[in-house]
C-alpha cells in the first residue's frame, strides 16, 4: 500500500504543543480521545477510552518499554521541519516473563522523518499537517515497517495515522485511524 501525498502547503517550523485541554478526536470504529492536559513539556495526557495515559510528542504512549530512548530521540525531531529526521537505534534488550524459554532478544533500528507537509481531508474536517514517518528494521533483519503520522501543528493533533508492514511476524500496533470528528476545547470543527 502506497501513501499518496495530499496537496501541498507552505508550513513553517512547528514547536510541539498538547491540544487544548478538553479536546476530542473521534476515529472510524468509535476510537475516541480525549486530551486532559499537557503532563510534561513534551507529553500529553489522555484518555483513550477508558485507559488514561500519556502521549510522548502526542506520538508513542510513555508507557511502552522503549518510550525513554525515543523521547530522547523525538526531542531533537522538534519544530518540526520538511526534511528533518532522526535516527535511533535501541540495543536489544530481554523482554519475556521469568521464564527462560519465553524471553527473546530484540532491537531496532529506527528513522523518523518529517517527509512533507500537505493539505490532509479528512471527514472531520481540512487540515494543515506535517507528515512524520517512522520506519524501522528490526537488528535482525526478522521485520520492518512504517508508521505515518498527519499531525496538524496549529492544534498539536495527529489527525490520521497509517501502519506498513514490509516483513515479519510481528502483529500491528496501532489501527490504522483517520480523525471523523474534532471537538478543540468547547468548538467544534467543521
């Protein structure tokens, strides 16, 4: 599956910001997020139905076991910029229950970049996006993949998100999601 650039727009270097508090972001099959407040100068707190939780860069949830080393990698991905990317490679780690024969050894390589910026439409309404990707390999070379991101500086959204995977077995993370309805604050999108 190919992503088909949208029309282009001039944006100019964003610095990251949480959406105002009170924000809701509905997603197809009834994914509905809610933003609280700004947790920490680069975290968003959330709730994603009935799990409250932070957002990194509003990106990748704090609680996943690599969230440290890719906060200090998405730091130096801010403002935003076309071209700007970042590289991170995590050392394999364990991970696994205390029993042996169910721990494995993993790491990645991974590269973010700020591909372009574009005119994103969406059923909640037109926006004016940076598009991110995430594309990582694992060190073994066992699979590989892509994130893509619209994230819409003026309100710090990520109005839609893709996943691709290239090869492995590893299963899908995140649902492919496009914003249907945005509520910033008390005002609703068109």
């Amino acid at each position: 599956m190919a992503v088909v650039p949208g029309e282009p727009v001039a944006l100019a270097p964003a610095a990251f910001r949480c959406p105002p508090t009170g924000t809701v972001v509905e997603y197809e099959a009834g994914r509905t997020i809610t933003y609280l407040a700004q947790e920490q100068p680069d975290a968003c707190l959330i709730t994603n139905g009935a799990r409250t939780q932070s957002m990194i860069y509003n990106l990748i949830p704090a609680d996943r076991r690599a969230a440290d080393a890719l906060r200090s990698v998405l730091t130096k991905l801010w403002p935003l910029q076309v071209g700007k990317a970042v590289i991170s490679e995590r050392d394999p780690f364990l991970t696994g229950n205390d029993d042996i024969d169910a721990k494995f050894v993993t790491g990645v390589n991974e590269t973010i970049t700020v591909l372009r910026s574009e005119r994103l439409i969406t059923p909640a309404g037109t926006f004016d996006t940076y598009v991110i990707e995430r594309a990582y390999t694992s060190l073994y070379g066992d699979s590989a993949g892509r994130y893509y991101y619209w994230y819409e500086p003026k309100n710090g959204l990520v109005l839609k998100g893709l996943y691709e995977r290239d090869s492995g077995v590893n299963k899908v993370r995140a649902p492919n999601m496009t914003a249907q309805r945005v509520q910033i604050g008390a005002a609703r999108s068109q």
